[in-house]
C-alpha cells in the first residue's frame, strides 16, 4: 500500500470541501462532508494523490465520445 508522507498530507486539502484529508487504506479522505452529506474519497496511484472532485472523475473515467 501506498503510504503518502506525513508531511505532503498535511498540507493536501480536499478540492471541494478545502477539509484536509486522511489517509485510508489506497485512498485519501477528506474529514469533513461535502453537500450531499458524504466524505469524499480519492484514490492514490503510483504514490500519487488523485485529487479531482467527483465530477471530473467521471469525465476522466467516461470512454472517449469524439472517436
């Protein structure tokens, strides 16, 4: 498992609630809720934190429309 350094989380913040985020297993989680309620998570890959709020990460994830 990926452990990021205790000094690049603590100054990592979540993107959308500006929270700042713990480590859990392969991911970071923000400590506080965004609007719908639920703490937000992101996955770290290579060692590297993925910050992209949910949104872009469905566009991200989406197959390719413009092929």
């Amino acid at each position: 498992m990926p452990k990021v350094s205790p000094e690049l989380l603590s100054i990592l913040r979540c993107p959308v609630t500006g929270s700042p985020l713990e480590q859990d297993g392969e991911e970071l989680v923000s400590t506080a809720a965004a609007a719908s309620g639920e703490k937000l998570r992101y996955a770290i890959q290579d060692g590297i934190p993925l910050l992209l709020p949910p949104e872009l990460r469905a566009a991200v994830n989406a197959p390719d429309q413009h092929a």
